[in-house]
C-alpha cells in the first residue's frame, strides 16, 4: 500500500518585487538625502540641483515636489522590503 501526502506552500516575501533602481536614481536620492540633512528645503534642494544641470529621471527641470516625491517614494519602497510576513 502507497501512502501519499499532498499540501500547499504559500510564500510571501517582498524580496520577489524588487524594482531596481537605476544608478541615477540612486545618486538622485543620496544627493538629496544629504542635502536635506544640511537643512535644506526641498525647493532648495531642487534649485541647487537644476543649477548644477541635473534633470529629473524623466528629463524634466527639478521642483520641491520631485525632490520629496523621489525620498517619500523611496522610504516607503524600502520599509515594504523590510516587513516581514508571518507564515501562513
């Protein structure tokens, strides 16, 4: 006699919706988060980067609102990462 044993596994894991992130997206979100800890504004932050000749990853002039958009955007992608799943 055959004994056999079926059963399902369910997996939930952050890590298999991982978008990457370009270098210039990288080098967008250090260069703000550290100008945003010498106090600048965002709109500051926007304006020194526009006078420097960076664009935006879309090729547009820089705002406060890209500036924020690119560090709210990012801290919500890596505490999505971070979560854990309990098993189910």
């Amino acid at each position: 006699m055959d004994t056999f044993f079926c059963f399902t596994i369910t997996y939930r894991t952050p890590l298999l919706q991982k978008p990457l992130y370009s270098e210039y997206q990288q080098f967008l979100y250090e260069t703000i988060s550290k100008l945003r800890e010498t106090g600048l504004t965002f709109n500051q932050i926007a304006e020194q980067l526009n006078a420097q000749g960076h664009k935006t990853p879309r090729g547009k002039l820089f705002t406060g609102a890209h500036a924020h958009s690119i560090v709210k955007k990012r801290r919500i992608r890596d505490d999505k990462l971070k979560r854990e799943y309990p098993p189910v």
